[in-house]
C-alpha cells in the first residue's frame, strides 16, 4: 500500500491562520475561573469556620509578638529545625493567659465558699442591719425598718432566702451548669488550636508573610504592601493601647482597692484590668469598689477609690491611649473609639483588635484615592 504524501511545493499554498479564541469565550473562561475560586474559598471557610475566631487570634498575638520574636532570633538566630523560639515564645503565651485565670479561679471559689458560708449564717442567725443603711442621704429609717423586720432574725431571713429559692428553677441551673461545662470544653479547645497555630506561625512567619505581602500587591496594586503594613501597625498600637493600658490601670486601682480597705483587691483589681481593655469599662469596676467599700462603712475609703480611678482613667483614656493607637493607626481617637465599639458589637471581643485594623486600612485607602496614585500618603 502506498502512501500518499501531502503536497509541500508553492502549489500547496500557505498554511491556515491558527483560529483566534473569541473575546466571548476568553471573558467566559475568565468568569469561570473566578467562580471557581470564590466557589473553593467559601467552601475552605466553611469547613473552617468553627477555627475562624482561634485562627485570628492567633494571627493577632503572633503580630502583637513579632518584634519581640525578631529580637530573640538576633540574639540567637533560628537553627535547622527553627523550634527553640516558637516553643519558648508559645509556651510563654500559654503561661501568660492560663495563670491570671487560674490565680482568679482559686479566688473565685474561696470566695463562693466564703458566699456560701454567710448564706448559712444568715439561714440560722439572720442578717443585721449593716452599718452604711443608717448613712444612707435619705430613706434610712425605712430600709432599716423593713431590714429588721424582714432580714435580721432567722425566721424572716429563712422567708425571703425561700422565696429566692423557689424563684431559681432547678432544671435551668441544670441547663445552665451544662451549658456553661460544654462551652468550657470548647474553649479549651480553641485555646489549644489557637496555641498550635501560634507556633507554626512563630516559625513560618517570614514565608507566610512575603507571601501575605505579595498577596496584597496583587490585590491592591502598588498600594496593597503599604495597607498590610498599616493594618498590621494598627493591631500592635491597639495590643499597646488596649491591653497595656488597662493591665496598668487594674494594676493602679488593685494597689489603691488594697490601700482603701476595699475586699478582695486582687479579684477586683483583675476584674478592673479586664474592663479597662474596653472604652468606658474601667468605671464600671471601680464604682463597684466604691460601692463595696461605702457598704463597709467607709465613706471615705470609697470617695479615695472614686477620685483614684477617675484620675487613672482620665490619663489613660485622654492622654496615653490616644497617643499609642492614634499614633499606630493614623486615625484620629473618634475613628478609633468606633472602630473598637463596632467590632466589639460584630465580633465580640475579637473586635477590640480587627475594627481599628479595618478601619485603619479603609482610611488609608480613601486618603490614597482623593490624593491619587501618585501622591502616597505617609
């Protein structure tokens, strides 16, 4: 059999033009491909959503710590294996939030026995009349009439203590010790996938953070670095001017709450340190304490607690927080003091870090856009 070869003279004539992809075709395939991929994120987030809050607070301590990590590794840079830091710096994280709530814990539960124990006494003994009833402005002849009559033998004591009783039902306290085990083991589980996470980023930190880098020029164009770089500015001036700021106040007020006679200083004081982190908490704690101790008879212990904290949190929410998390974030303290209330009401108090990150970013962006592109804004 003979084969036929194709003609390769002049005679054949020129070779057919390749077919060009339609424009139609090019934009379709496009838009696949984009659907594809947003498809494939919303399934990641998804299956990933339980870990959602443990993964952010994870990238918000490693960003909070990474100065510190970079002084370490100076000091001695990063073996083979890159585990020496991200241990030490993991474990200490762990060590850090773990012994306030266990040193609060102990506290709480001598302090419920002590609570159980007065609620026996009151049982078998009655409740007399506190001293602060006969200082009261106004109406202390009658709360202290209805006092006697009511709380300061056992009988009425055993009455109304009944009452509250009955009012508790039960099968809710049930529910409620259940429900309360169940999200203890959850968070304890968070916790520990938060720490795993803090590790491997403490130790892939610089890949991950070329690549996030890279990420967000592709996305943002030639401004995307300067957005990451002051998103991640704004989480260490809100770590400086949240957290460090209200350790130091509940430090402040729990020296003064000891000073001034208030009880359990060390449980009030890391109760106050706790509200200080949020706007406009901090008075809430310390006009607690006054309260405490104007019910222990000391009126003056309480004005000292009242005048102590209103000066702290004046300096503190005036002077100091605005300089740390203004100065990081470029924002003036009203979009601050927003960004913090918005986040905590959408995110909890996860809030407190990703709302003035977000809006830090958002403003950027805008003063970037009404400047034009080639006038960057410092």
């Amino acid at each position: 059999m003979e084969l036929v070869k194709p003609p390769t003279g002049p005679e054949s004539g020129p070779l057919p033009a390749p077919v060009p992809t339609p424009p139609q075709s090019a934009g379709t395939s496009a838009f696949a491909r984009a659907a594809l991929v947003l498809a494939l994120a919303a399934l990641g987030l998804w299956v990933l959503h339980p870990f959602l809050p443990a993964l952010a607070w994870a990238v918000i301590l490693v960003v909070a710590l990474w100065p510190l990590r970079e002084r370490l590794v100076r000091i001695k840079p990063p073996g083979k294996h890159n585990l020496l830091w991200p241990a030490l710096l993991t474990l200490a994280v762990a060590l850090i939030i773990l012994v306030p709530l266990i040193v609060v814990a102990v506290q709480a539960a001598r302090e419920a026995h002590d609570a159980v124990a007065f609620w026996r006494q009151i049982e078998e003994q009655g409740w007399p009349v506190p001293d602060f009833v006969s200082r009261l402005p106004f109406g202390a002849a009658q709360v202290s009439a209805w006092w006697q009559e009511n709380l300061s033998h056992p009988q009425g004591s055993s009455e109304v203590l009944k009452r509250v009783d009955q009012s508790i039902n039960h099968s809710s306290l049930v529910g409620f010790g259940r429900t309360f085990g169940s999200q203890i083991v959850h968070r304890a589980m968070l916790f520990g996938f938060t720490l795993l996470t803090l590790f491997f980023l403490f130790r892939d930190g610089p890949a991950l953070a070329a690549q996030g880098l890279s990420a967000a020029r592709r996305l943002f164009g030639p401004r995307g670095e300067r957005v990451a770089r002051q998103m991640a500015a704004s989480v260490h001036g809100t770590v400086d001017g949240l957290v460090l700021v209200g350790l130091g106040e509940g430090f402040l007020l729990g020296i003064v709450y000891f000073f001034a006679g208030v009880p359990h200083p060390v449980l009030l004081g890391a109760f106050t340190a706790l509200a200080a982190m949020i706007p406009f908490g901090a008075p809430v704690a310390f006009g607690l304490a006054a309260l405490l101790a104007a019910a222990q008879g000391g009126a003056t212990a309480a004005i000292i607690v009242a005048a102590a904290g209103l000066v702290i949190t004046f300096v503190a929410d005036h002077f100091v927080r605005p300089v740390l998390i203004g100065g990081a974030t470029r924002l003036p303290f009203l979009w601050v003091l927003l960004g913090i209330l918005g986040g905590v009401e959408s995110f909890g108090l996860l809030g407190l870090f990703l709302g003035p990150a977000v809006m830090a970013a958002l403003v950027l962006l805008w003063r970037e856009y009404t400047a034009g592109d080639d006038q960057p804004v410092a």
